[in-house]
C-alpha cells in the first residue's frame, strides 16, 4: 500500500472526534515546544529529523500499534521521508501533507447561535486559535474579525444566499492579518473599525456608530468601547444575547494590554472594562472571543468556541473582586510573557502602511496564538 498523506482538514477532523491520534514531530525541539498540534486525544513523540536521517529503528519501539500515526514537520518534505522509512519496518503510517505551514492556515465554520432572528457562524483557525463569525440575518451578513482567507466568508454567503454588507474589526490585530478590508473591497461592504486604531486606508469609524442594523430584522449590534488590548478596542453586544468580544475576554480569560509597551496604563483601562462596563452585563449573554488558547480545554459539546458571561467570571477570579492595585499587578505580571512573533510587521500590514505577498504573510503567522493573560484556574 503506498505511504499516504493526510490534509489538514482530515488531521483536524481526528482531533475534534477525539480519535486515538499519535504525532511523531520532527521539528527541532525548540519549534516543537514553541507550537503544536493538540487536543484532547492526542499523544506527541518530538524527535529532530536530523537524529532520524540514518536510520529510524530507534523509534521504532516508541511508536503505538493502537492509534493513527502521523509524522509532522515544518513543511512536509522532512515528515514525508521519515514517514516513508517507517512504513519500510512494517507499520501504518501517514504525514501531514504541507506541514505546519497548512496546519496554520486551515479554518472551518460551525454553527455558533441561531435563533428567529439571526444564525451565527464561528470560523476556527485550529493552528491559530483564531475566530471569525459571519451573523447571518435574512438576506445580509455581518462579518466580524476576519481573517486573512476571504474566499472561505465569500463561499459560506454564497452557500447561505446571502450579500455580506458590514464588516466590523475589533481591533487591529497582532498575531494575525486581518482579511476585513480585501473582503470590504471585494464584496462592496461597509468596514468598520476604530479611527484610533491608526488605518490609513478607507473605513467607517466606529467611533460615529452606536449601532449598526441591517435587514428588516431590528438586529442592534451595541458597540461597546472595550480598551485594554489596545486603546481602540471594542466589543460588539447583539440584540443583549450575543458579547462578541475580540481579545477582550475569552473563555478562559482576558486580552494581554501590554503590544503598546504600556502595559500597566492599558491593565488600568481593562480594569474599567471587566468592573464598569462588561459587569453590566447579564450572566445569561453569550460570550464569542476573537482567540483561544487550548482547543481541548475550551470547547464545547456543541463544537464552538464560547462560553456564557457568568461561567466565565466563575471560573476567572481576576474579573471579580479584585481591587485596581491587585488587578494591574496580576495583568501586568502575565503580561510581560513572550509577545507575539513579528506582531509590528503584522500591525503594519493591517494598518495598511506595508504589503506583503501571501507567502510572506504566511512567515509572519507562523507560530501560536499569544493573546490571553489570564487562564482558568
């Protein structure tokens, strides 16, 4: 039987069903530590491909007869041989078909919400830990947080029968490239994001909309001033049922405030937001961040990323009763952790002051998702 390798997709489908999965990656050990793929039923064996050229009967023994195994590398041609040598010993074995670099660019839709009134798509970027939604209303969707791959948002319209007519920007992000204003462009939508937030290009400033409705449906998208991530951030309440947060807060905690080198004046401002603002908010709305940061541990039986408000504030002590002082010590703390990779070339990018090709833009994305602070205790 020929040495068979397996897509993205196909490797992401094994972790959602939490199938018996075993990853032998050949990674330096350093890129291994730094990122990978996980999940709730998923073992790792990290071994360099340089210790394996001459021979894998050394790993031989390590290696599971009760589980898929599939070799991974940074680009697929390291995994591939190595895979090939294994399956020269006997065994059942495949390799991931592009290596991280597919890994880190695949992103699917599952339905979030859906009442009488609207029907709510989260888009998983699984290598990222990203999400995007698209709010489907009658004839007309609302995409918010975008990424870079416009073709999947363009396709799901189409699917649904509907015209995307507002793109909405939580903020402009670090860790990834926003795909709002292509999208904006190519569909005829209007793009909303904060004026502060420093676009050079063509947008509609949040800072002049109390809401934004669309379609015959009284669909009031609230946008609620949420500084901490950075200073233009907001969040998006929707008909009081729906808290599409960006990197406001997450299911296991808040966004980091320190990208600006301010970290304790932006901790301050994030304070404001979790004890004035989002603390108005009933414990039954619906929580729908912008990141994760552990897919097994953070999503639901449902298969989405999102939790409701008053599990959240549960299960993150640092959002209640926590004093100014306490709260900017603790945020500040976490937040001096590694920042995202190449995060001024990729807030260049969406400030529209710098392009890049796609394989460029690729480089600078790769790695993991480095936005929370604050996890669940």
């Amino acid at each position: 039987m020929a040495l068979q390798g397996i897509t993205a997709q196909e490797l992401n489908q094994m972790v959602v069903k939490e199938e018996g999965l075993f990853l032998l990656d050949v990674r330096n050990e350093e890129d291994f530590q730094d990122w990978k793929i996980e999940g709730a039923n998923v073992s790792h064996l990290n071994i360099p491909y340089y210790e394996l050229i001459d021979g894998v009967d050394p790993v031989i023994d390590q290696l599971p007869t009760d589980r898929k195994i599939v070799v991974v590398c940074a680009q697929e041609g390291s995994a591939k041989f190595i895979a090939e040598k294994i399956e020269e010993k006997g065994l059942d074995i495949s390799y991931l078909l592009g290596g991280m670099k597919t890994w880190s660019e695949y992103l699917y839709p599952v339905t979030a919400y859906e009442d009488e009134n609207v029907k709510v798509y989260q888009f998983i970027r699984v290598g990222k830990g990203c999400l995007s939604y698209m709010i489907v209303s009658g004839k007309e969707a609302l995409v918010v947080d975008p990424v870079r791959f416009i073709d999947e948002f363009v396709a799901l319209a189409d699917k649904e029968g509907v015209a995307i007519t507002h793109i909405v920007d939580s903020h402009l992000h670090a860790d990834h490239i926003s795909g709002g204003h292509e999208l904006a462009q190519q569909t005829g939508a209007n793009y909303y994001v904060m004026k502060s937030e420093g676009a050079t290009f063509d947008f509609e400033a949040l800072e002049n909309y109390k809401q934004i409705n669309f379609e015959k449906v009284q669909l009031d998208v609230v946008v609620v001033n949420t500084p901490g991530h950075t200073p233009g951030s907001v969040s998006f309440l929707i008909n009081n049922r729906l808290l599409f947060s960006g990197d406001t807060i997450f299911v296991s905690g808040l966004g980091r405030p320190d990208l600006g080198g301010k970290a304790r004046e932006w901790a301050k401002d994030l304070y404001d937001t979790v004890y004035s603002k989002v603390s108005q908010f009933a414990d039954d709305v619906l929580v729908l961040p912008g990141h994760y940061a552990s897919f097994a541990e953070e999503v639901n039986a449902e298969g989405y990323i999102g939790s409701l408000l008053g599990d959240i504030r549960k299960n993150n002590d640092i959002m209640e009763g926590k004093s100014i002082e306490e709260f900017v010590e603790e945020v500040a703390k976490s937040a001096s952790a590694v920042t995202p990779p190449n995060y001024l070339d990729i807030l260049a990018i969406n400030k529209g002051i710098k392009l890049a090709t796609a394989d460029e833009m690729l480089e600078l994305e790769i790695g993991p998702n480095r936005c929370a602070v604050h996890h669940t205790h």
